[in-house]
C-alpha cells in the first residue's frame, strides 16, 4: 500500500513515498534514506519489500531543494555499462554536496515527524550510499526514538570533518548494522576500522562488515554494479535486525 505523500519543510514543499502493510494494524516505523541516484522506482521496490516485514516505510526525496524526483532522476538506463558513470558525472556530487549536515538535520526532524503521524515509535532507519551518512546522523539526532539503523555501500562515514557521522554514535543508543562495498574509495579499510572503533566506545552494538566481491550501490537492481547477492545478504541482514530492535 504505497503512495506518495508531500511533507512542508522549512524550504519548501517534499515528496516522500509512504508504504505501509495492509492489513490496517499499527506498525513500527521505519525512515528510508535514499542513495545519490534519487527517489525513483528501485527505491520505492525496496521500501515496498521491507514494509511486508510488518513496518510503515518513508522515504523522503532529500534533494528536494534540487527539484522534483521526476524532474532529477536518470534519462538513460543506468544498466548500460557506462551510463552509470555519466549519470554522476552529471552534477549528482553538487547535489549531495548541497545537503550539508545543517540542511539534512533540520529535514530529518520533518521526516521522523511525518513518519511517526502513520508509525509508533521505537523506529529504525536504514540507509543507502549517502543516505548511510543520514541514517547515522538520525539515530544521534534522537536517540530515544532510533533503535535501529542499517547502512550500505554508505560512502563518508568517517571523515577528519567536526561534523563526521561517526562522531554523533557517541550520543546514539541504537543497534547498527552496516554492509560496506567491497574496495569502496568512499570508505576505505581504515574508515571502516575507524568506524568500528567509534561504536565499540559508544558502546553500541553492532555489525561491521565487508560484502566480499560487492561494489558500492550493490542494492541497486537498476544499475550495472547490482550485486543479488549482496543485496539478499543485505535484506536478510536488515529484517533480523529490525525483529530484535522494533
């Protein structure tokens, strides 16, 4: 049962795609960020799969300041060897750019308030590419609602910048699970260690962990470095921790 829904930000109106079971019960909640490439199809598949688990799914367009998600997504079939690439080269990297840590905090506050008028609390986030990043800063930003995040192929998420993700895990109080791409630039051996070394002195449980042979954006079955695999590990990976947590 999904749909997609408009949420009032401070800059203006966003969408949002908002599945849910349907079976009209009351669910935990779950905030799906997206990846770089945007709020399209794929995304709407995944949030559609992990909302048969028993969870009301929300997944914002976080580009919102950008245009609409029509307006911003691929003309071209991301599947083509090659394509991909040309895509990103595009001025994705400007938009990500774009959504500094003051503009996607003050959007997450609209995002768990929009969740929780169709959700219950205890909620979980889960994230994928630059939307791990999001998620990890989520579960900092409430820890008495967040307890649970997932990241995957997330890109960024230790850096030598005060406003790194990984230094708001010392006011989380969430389990995390994260699935790194396998040889990822964007977060490379040492940021993983760095990663784990953060949530071990957070005290926070966790799973930190390399997808052998996956590429980053690995999840994404409309692109060439989809990986099934790695998704299903993935997925299987997320609805366990979600069980536990909500």
């Amino acid at each position: 049962m999904g749909q997609i829904i408009e949420i009032q930000t401070a800059d203006g109106p966003a969408e949002a795609y908002l599945t849910r079971p349907g079976d009209g019960a009351e669910h935990p909640g779950v905030l799906f960020y997206i990846d770089a490439i945007g709020l399209r199809p794929r995304i709407e598949e995944m949030a559609d799969r992990i909302a048969s688990w028993g969870y009301v799914v929300l997944a914002p367009n976080v580009f919102h300041r950008d245009g609409r998600a029509a307006d911003l997504a691929p003309t071209e079939d991301l599947t083509v060897p090659g394509n991909r690439e040309k895509f990103f080269a595009g001025g994705v990297a400007d938009r990500v750019a774009a959504l500094t840590p003051e503009r996607s905090d003050a959007d997450a506050r609209r995002w768990v308030s929009a969740l929780l008028e169709h959700a219950r609390s205890p909620i979980g986030v889960t994230g994928y590419c630059m939307g791990a990043r999001l998620a990890t800063r989520a579960a900092g930003l409430f820890p008495d609602l967040v307890a649970a995040v997932g990241g995957f192929h997330g890109g960024g998420l230790v850096t030598d910048d005060p406003s790194s993700p990984h230094l708001g895990l010392a006011g989380a109080r969430a389990e995390f699970v994260y699935g790194h791409a396998d040889g990822d630039r964007s977060m490379p051996p040492e940021a993983i260690a760095a990663l784990g070394d953060a949530l071990v002195s957070a005290g926070l449980a966790h799973t930190n962990e390399v997808y052998a042979g996956a590429r980053h954006g690995y999840t994404m079955s409309d692109t060439s470095v989809y990986d099934e695999a790695a998704t299903e590990r993935h997925f299987a990976a997320l609805r366990d921790l979600f069980a536990r947590t909500l």
